[in-house]
C-alpha cells in the first residue's frame, strides 16, 4: 500500500470509497442513530474542500485507490 497526496481527479474514487466504508454500519447504529453516512461523505464538494483546507491522502493498492484520510499535520 502507498498513501500519497490526493489530488483533484482522485476525488470521485475518494467519495465511492468514503460511501463504502459506512455500508456496514448500519446494521451496529443504535435504534435512536441516523441512518446513512457521516453528512457530506457521499458529496463530491464536501471532498473538494477536504482537498482543499486539509492534508487529504489517498491510499493506493496495486495502483487503485482502495481509501482515504485526512491527517493533521502539525509543525512540532
């Protein structure tokens, strides 16, 4: 696996793999929890703007994009 830099025309990938990795949480919510995704995981801006004001990876398997992170990079 590599993590590298997400860049603009990863963005769809991001969001199809954003929208997977909450499929199976439906089934361990709590009655009272709202179904679907966290908000915005499923919307390509909500993406764009991760890229834009954060440190927005992309996890790389055999070279198809297989996740994504956001990680807080601080200067200490």
């Amino acid at each position: 696996m590599k993590i590298q830099k997400a860049e603009e025309n990863d963005l769809e990938a991001l969001r199809l793999c954003a929208i997977s990795a909450f499929i199976d949480d439906e089934g361990y919510k709590p009655g009272n929890a709202k179904p679907g995704n966290p908000p915005g995981n499923d919307r390509i801006h909500t993406h764009f703007n991760w890229l834009r004001n954060y440190d927005y990876f992309k996890c790389v398997v055999n070279d198809t994009i297989a996740g994504g992170c956001i990680i807080k990079i601080h200067s200490n």
